[in-house]
C-alpha cells in the first residue's frame, strides 16, 4: 500500500511517501514560506523523484488537527484535491498522535505531545510509547499550562515532550514536573512521516474517509469566533 501524507499544521511544512509501512521519501521545509505556496510543488517533485505517479498511490493522509487554523485548511484542501479525481480515500490523522510516533520506540516513555495554542494553552495529547505502537492515554484537546502540569505531576514515568510547543512546555513546567525533558530537535517537530504512521493506523481500524468527508478538527473556536463571541456578550466554548 502506497501512503501520501502531507504535514501542514505548525511552521514547517513536509511531505512523505511510504510503502508497505516503509518511508520511500520525505521533503521537509521549514523556510517560513506560506504552505500554500510550498506543498504542493513539494508533493511534485517528491513523487517526480521517486519515479511515482499520483495514479499509483493508495491513500491520501494529512494532518487534520489540531494545528494552525490556517495551515490544516492547506493541507486538508490540497489532500482533498489529490484524492478527488482519482476517487481515493483519505485519512484524517490527528496531528497529535502523528507527532508521537517517531517516538514510540522509547518503550515506557511518557510522550506529552504540545502544540502552542496561545492564551496560556497548549493542544495536548499523551501517550505512553509501547516500543512498536502508543497507547493513548487522553483526548486532543486544548488544556492550560497549569492544568497540564498539575496532571504530569502524579506520572512517575520518564517523559518526553515533542511537537512546536515542547519547548514552551518545557520551560513552563521543568521545574515543577520530574522527568521531564525535550525531545530531539530531529525528532521533536511535526513530520508527514509520522501522519502516514498515523494512517496506517486508521487503514487498520477502517477510519478512511471520503474526499468530500475530510475536514479539519480545529478542537476550538478561531481568535475571530470568540472575539465575535465576546462581543455579544456570550462565553466561547474552548
């Protein structure tokens, strides 16, 4: 089975090919340029390079959130485009458990996956590595430093933070929380690798969807939706 995976939630952007759970190749860009301008041409000269066409590739997976609002609405529309005509299905992979497989080979290890969310938040998923899978140990979902750190506080495995927010993480609660450090830069940012990880995972348990069925999960209301909110004197939920 022929996996394309884009990565478009955070700063850098990246694309990958896999094989039968093989990477065949990944482009990664981290340049500042808007994804808009750098996926697609990326997706090109990828599978160019690799001597494959886009008619030889079996699932469509990207990076559905949570993220950038801007940057999952990239990748998700591009995704939608490249299964579209060939009537291919996709995969909605939560950008949280795509950032954590890299890392599951550390067996035991405590994967706190971070996303800067702003406001004092952070998107936050945890996982506990188990050498060839993660065991899932809570929802996506949007939480306050504090309340995270009150959390990791009662876990007495070592724990490792990845993702573009693991370094505000890191600083925000090293003091307070035992075993904690940071991943390694190489393996600490978002990657199309670990989305078509993440798919392979959706294959398996029958969650491909339709081109017409992918969407983003944002996991809360945009800046816009709550300072309209706040206008009309109602609570944003998120």
């Amino acid at each position: 089975m022929n996996i394309l995976a884009l990565e478009s939630s955070a700063a850098a952007c990246s694309a990958a090919l896999c094989r039968d759970g093989a990477l065949v190749a990944q482009f990664l860009q981290n340049s500042g340029l808007t994804h808009s301008r750098t996926l697609l041409p990326m997706v090109h000269d990828m599978l160019k390079n690799c001597g494959e066409r886009l008619e030889d590739v079996d699932v469509i997976a990207a990076a559905a959130g949570p993220g950038s609002f801007t940057g999952l609405r990239i990748g998700v529309s591009a995704a939608k485009g490249l299964a579209w005509a060939g009537d291919k299905p996709c995969a909605p992979c939560s950008t949280l458990e795509s950032m954590a497989w890299p890392l599951a080979h550390l067996e035991g290890r405590l994967i706190v996956c971070a996303m800067d969310a702003r406001r004092g938040q952070v998107y936050n998923a945890l996982f506990l590595a188990r050498g060839d899978r993660l065991e899932r140990l809570s929802p996506d979902r949007a939480i306050s430093l504090e309340e995270l750190g009150e959390e990791l506080k009662s876990v007495q495995n070592f724990k490792i933070v990845v993702g573009d927010g693991a370094r505000l993480c890191y600083n925000s609660l090293n003091e307070r929380v035992s075993g904690l450090e940071l991943a390694p830069v190489h393996l600490r940012f978002q990657s199309a690798w670990g989305v078509a990880r993440a798919a392979e995972e959706l294959v398996k348990a029958g969650g491909l969807v339709s081109a017409s069925e992918l969407v983003p999960s944002y996991h809360r209301l945009s800046q816009a939706e709550r300072e309209r909110l706040e206008r009309e004197g109602r609570t944003p939920q998120g």
